[in-house]
C-alpha cells in the first residue's frame, strides 16, 4: 500500500484546483452555468459505495454475505459517473452550452473524480482481521 504524505496531499490538491478550474471556466467563459451540474454528480458518486461498504458486514465467515449491497453501491457510483460524462454532452447535444464547454466540462469532472477515487486510495484505513 502507498503511503500517503505531504506530497500526495498537495499533488491531490492541485489536481483536485485543477479540475474546479476546468469546470467553473467551462460555465464563465460561455456565460452557461449548466455544467456546474457535473461536479454535483462527481461529488455524490462516492456516496453510494461507502454507504454500501458501511452496510455490508465484513464481520461474517461467509464472503458472499454483502455482495448484493456491494453491487448495488457500485452500480450507483457507476451511474452518477456515467452521468457526469453524459450530462454535458446531453447539455451539448441540445445545443444548451457548446462544444468546447462540454469537453472542459468532462475533463474537469473526470480530474474532480479521479481526486476522489486517489484520496480514497490513499488514505484508506488498514482492515485488521
């Protein structure tokens, strides 16, 4: 496991600035502020997934006792991140912001939600048995 330290706090940062920068110049400089939508979905997708690890019992001998929740929490994040891709091209589609909007839009919500994922990463608790 990689250890987590001042560095990785401040590259995580800056990657994380990085993707608010992308999204909020993908809002200002078209004058649309629909693509602020993508990062309520980045920010949410992680929820499902810890609120299914919290629910499913690590503690039984059988390993397929939480699988289901577990499923059930990865298909939710999968779907909020679907649709923090899907949602400024759909916004693009229908001619609500432009195209280069949507392409800043999506590279700004897909570092936002790379930052997550690396912080969960980094900074998860060892399980003892």
């Amino acid at each position: 496991m990689p250890t987590a330290g001042l560095k990785t706090i401040i590259a995580l940062s800056f990657v994380l600035a990085i993707g608010f920068l992308l999204v909020i110049l993908s809002c200002a400089l078209y004058k649309v502020y629909y693509p602020l939508l993508v990062v309520a979905t980045y920010v949410l997708a992680p929820v499902p997934n810890w609120v299914a690890a919290r629910c499913a019992n690590p503690d039984d001998f059988v390993e397929s006792a939480g699988n289901g929740v577990l499923d059930l929490g990865r298909f939710c994040t999968g779907f909020f991140v679907v649709m923090g891709i899907a949602l400024p091209a759909l916004l693009a589609h229908s001619a609500l912001i432009g195209i280069p909007a949507m392409v800043m839009s999506i590279i700004g919500g897909l570092l936002i939600y790379g930052t997550i994922i690396s912080f969960g990463m980094f900074f998860q608790e060892e399980q003892e048995f």
